[in-house]
C-alpha cells in the first residue's frame, strides 16, 4: 500500500487553517456519543428522537452533540414540520467513520 502524500495533501499541511479544522474535526469524532450520532446518520437521516434511542441519552444531550457537529460541518440539519432531520454532510465524514470502525475492528481482531 502506497501511504505517500498527494500534492493536496502536501498543499493542506502547509495550511495552518486547514489543519485547524482538521483537529477539530477528529476532536469532534473521539466523543463516543458524537460517534454513535454518525455512525447512525451514515445508515441514514434520523430525527433527534431517533438518534435519542441510538444513543440512550436526553434530548438535550442529543441537541447538544448535535450542534457540535453541525458546527465542524459534519452534519447538516432541515425541518420537516416540526421537527428537525439531520444527515452525514458529505461522503468524506462516512468515510471517516468506516475507516475508524475498520481500523478499530482490525486492531481489535489482532489483540
């Protein structure tokens, strides 16, 4: 396997911005509940309640993650009445969370 840099990325690693928003990104995955919200909206669109039964926490502490990913832009959120539907932003966050699971998986067969 090739593990070499691409000249974006070689571009994004002289960008201190970008490696910013990168950190907070990873920072907003090690939350274990933040986690479990994307890797049930990867499967699909879930309103809070739903993600509230995935996760086993309040309302309130769904909401609260909830904004936190929508802020790093790794959720968006629409209204459908009154309640609000939330989704992966884009392809890269469901990658991310596949690769982690994969990886974990694989560190975990190993030990």
């Amino acid at each position: 396997m090739d593990n070499t840099c691409t000249p974006e990325v070689e571009a994004f690693l002289a960008d201190d911005d970008v490696i910013y928003t990168a950190t907070q990104i990873f920072d907003a995955l090690s939350d274990f509940t933040r986690f479990q919200i994307l890797g049930a909206l990867s499967l699909g669109e879930r309103s809070v309640s739903e993600l509230q039964d995935v996760c086993h926490v309040s309302q309130s502490a769904v909401s609260h993650q909830l904004r936190l990913l929508r802020d790093r832009g790794l959720v968006t959120a629409r209204r459908e009445g009154q309640r609000s539907i939330y989704a992966i932003a884009d392809d890269h966050v469901v990658t991310l969370i596949r690769v982690g699971l994969e990886h974990a998986g694989h560190t975990f067969e190993e030990a």
